[in-house]
C-alpha cells in the first residue's frame, strides 16, 4: 500500500516515505495549498532534504526541508514528517490508530488564538479504514533559536531546575484544558474527541486476573530481594510489600467503581494531552526569562479526566519531585485551568482520582517491569542500579523503572486504601 485517500480532505495520501518522494513538489504544494498551510500563489519548489529519522513508539518518521516558489516569514522550510505506519515492523504498526485524532488536532492547533504553543501543522490527514496517515508539521530546533536542548524521559538529572520545567509542563496543560472547557474553540472540532477513559492507552494490556496479580506481586518480593540497588529501600520494605499484596487486589477488584469515578466528574474532564512527559516537549525563555513550554506528539488526544493528564505529565519525574512539589503542582493546575475560562478543579478530588488512576496504571502496566528487567538483564546482581549503563541509556528499562519506583513510593506515601474507601 502506498497511497490512500485521505477521509477529511479527499487528497491522495502516501503511506511510506517512499511514496512521498515521488509525490514530490507537487504532492506537497497541493497538500499545503487544501490544508490552508499555503497560498495559492506559492508553491513548494524543491525538496532540499529527505532523511528518516529514527525512534518514537509508531510510525516512520522523517525530516523534510523544502524550498518555496516565494518565501514568506512564518513559513517555515524545515518540516517534521510523521507516519502512522511502518509496514516493515508489526509491533510498531499496531500503534497506527493513535494518529486519528492527532489529525483532527492538527485542525484544532490551526485556531486562532489557539492557547499553547504546538508544532504548526502544514498538512495532516486520515484514512481510518486502513489506519494509514501522514501528518507534516514545523520542526522543533532544539538547542537554537532560544528553544532549550532536548530532555530525554526520566532523566531529569540533565536538567537545569526540573521544578520549574515541569511548572510550565503544567501550566501548559491545564491552560489547554480550560480554554476546551471554556468554549473558545470550534465545537465541530472538539465534538470529534470522545470520552473514552480506557481508550487513552497504548495497546491494549493483556487481562489482568487476580492470579496474575498474586504472581507479580510475588515477583515483586522476590526483585527487591535479588536486587536491591534498583528500587528504595522504602518501597521495598517487608511490611509495605505485605500491604499492597492486601491493597492492589482491591483496586482491581474496584476497577470498574475507579474508571466510573473517573468518568463522572464533570468538571473535570477536558481535552487533554494524554502523554507530557519532558520528552514530548520544548521549552524557552522569553524576554523576563520566563519559562514557556510547548507540546508534541499528540496521539491518543482526547477528552479525559485531567487526573490521567496530569500522571502523564508527572509520571517519569523523579520521586523527589513528587515528595517537594506534588501538592504545588496540583494548586497550580487547578489554578491555570481556572484563569483559561474553565472550571475549577477540586483539588482534593483531583488529588484522590491520581492516586486511584496511578494505582490502575502500576497494577496493569508496571509490575511487569521485574520480569522485563530479569529477562533483559539476567546478570543483574545486588548492586545493579538504575545508574547501569545499560538502564541508564536504554528508555525502555529506565522509563518504566522510574515509574513504577513513583508508583511504589506514592501508593506508600499517600495511602491508596484511604483514597479506594472515599469512593462511592
């Protein structure tokens, strides 16, 4: 499959990067042209760069560079090409679903007015019945221009003030949350974002039975016993150990009552990034040397709670982020959301649904990490931490070792029993 056609503007839409090659020029002009991105009268002359670019969890990826009939200031010649599919890597190829409503985001972001900073969309399209998408945006140049360096996830020793990054990380957030809320954008775009909890994932985790859970709780016990240089010593504790083999077969078994709550309190569900980690942001100073913070990588955007927005900001931060700024954060979120035209958040509430949403999260997707570990590092002893190379430099072992560490340390600091017993 190399071209499709595209459901919201009717245009021929490549698959691959190859596909988009020999579109070419005119591909592009008239692209650019039907999604408003450029006139009528300009037209992209030259494609200057065609490079794949490595990583993300979906989708080829490409940079692209282009020369115009006309140059115009805001028009930007370096350009981000994002796929949904990679036809040559199956488990890659699941995820091509997440790009549906990033297009229709993409025509959100082109509002007027449009309250946070987001790559700007030259051209984005859809053909859901093969699950097939292309989307082209303006490229983040990090380190140049003012736009800080790249900060890699659960990593936030590289630095400088995490506090503050994951201020603005908040603040952008919550600002996108109260202007949806608001009423300010067009509800003919905004209707198209369901409230689907469960679908704000991705994959799909594989069931999950009270058996399955004992198992991994035990192989909890037995990882913190084998290695202890990977997680606290707080976490690790027998008698912590011992209340979450009582505490997480309970969350489970309330699973439903949690995701009920989380669906049914109304203020609190907004259009949301579901995913804003460091990693899926830039960040710059303005003229005051105020922090500013931009978001990218929109899949799996949606109307959610603003609790499952806000682990998702949160969730790779360092535990010690969490014990200092934890409850700042959640006022600042509630406050920013407020000024945007929105409704206030409770607090409180919003507090309890994280913890209820994180407990969900750590039971269902992170107590795997052992055996992930385990299996990827079978000489791992005693004094493995997460400082090994081998962790350190691989996302895939640090990210979810960093979350389920959060995940342990927040389940033991701030009561998940008592937050379960406040739900109907």
């Amino acid at each position: 499959m190399d071209w499709v056609v595209g459901d919201r503007l009717g245009l021929p839409v490549p698959a691959t990067a190859e596909a988009l090659r020999d579109g070419g020029e005119a591909f592009l002009t008239n692209a650019f042209r039907a999604f408003g991105a450029l006139g009528e009268h300009n037209r992209v002359v030259r494609i200057t760069r065609c490079e794949e670019l490595t990583g993300g969890s979906t989708g080829r990826k490409l940079l692209l560079d282009v020369q115009y009939s006309y140059p115009q200031p805001g028009l930007r010649t370096d350009l981000f090409v994002k796929f949904s599919r990679d036809f040559d890597d199956p488990v890659r190829d699941r995820g091509r679903t997440q790009m549906a409503p990033e297009v229709v985001f993409a025509a959100l972001a082109r509002t007027p007015g449009f309250p946070i900073a987001v790559p700007c969309p030259r051209f984005a399209d859809y053909h859901a019945d093969s699950g097939t998408g292309i989307l082209i945006t303006d490229r983040i140049t990090f380190g140049h221009n003012g736009i800080e360096r790249q900060y890699h996830k659960c990593r936030d020793d590289e630095m400088p003030r995490p506090d503050e990054h994951y201020r603005a990380l908040v603040t952008a957030v919550a600002r996108l949350a109260g202007t949806h809320r608001s009423g300010r954008l067009p509800a003919e775009l905004t209707a198209a974002f369901p409230v689907d909890l469960r679908a704000a994932t991705v994959g799909e985790p594989a069931p999950l039975t009270p058996d399955r859970l004992r198992r991994r709780l035990s192989r909890l016990e037995e990882f913190c016993r084998r290695h202890p240089g990977l997680l606290p010593p707080d976490v690790r504790s027998p008698r912590f150990l011992a209340s979450l083999h009582e505490e997480a077969p309970e969350v489970l078994r309330r699973e439903a009552a949690i995701w009920r709550a989380l669906r049914d309190t109304d203020d609190h569900i907004a259009l949301c990034h579901w995913n804003a980690n460091v990693d899926n942001a830039w960040f710059w100073r303005d003229s005051a040397g105020i922090l500013h913070c931009g978001l990218m990588d929109w899949g799996c955007v949606s109307r959610m709670n603003v609790a499952m927005a806000l682990w998702g900001a949160l969730c790779g931060a360092p535990t010690t982020l969490w014990d200092s700024h934890f409850g700042e954060l959640v006022g600042l979120f509630c406050d920013e959301m407020q000024a945007a035209g929105g409704p206030r958040p409770d607090a409180a509430v919003l507090r309890r649904h994280l913890m209820l949403y994180m407990a969900l999260m750590g039971i269902t997707w992170l107590l795997d990490v052992p055996a992930r570990i385990d299996r990827r590092l079978p000489d791992a002893d005693a004094i493995t931490s997460p400082a090994d190379p081998r962790i350190r430099e691989d996302e895939s072992l640090r990210a979810p070792l960093q979350m389920l560490t959060n995940v342990l340390h927040l389940w033991r600091t701030e009561g998940v029993s008592g937050h379960l017993a406040a739900l109907h």
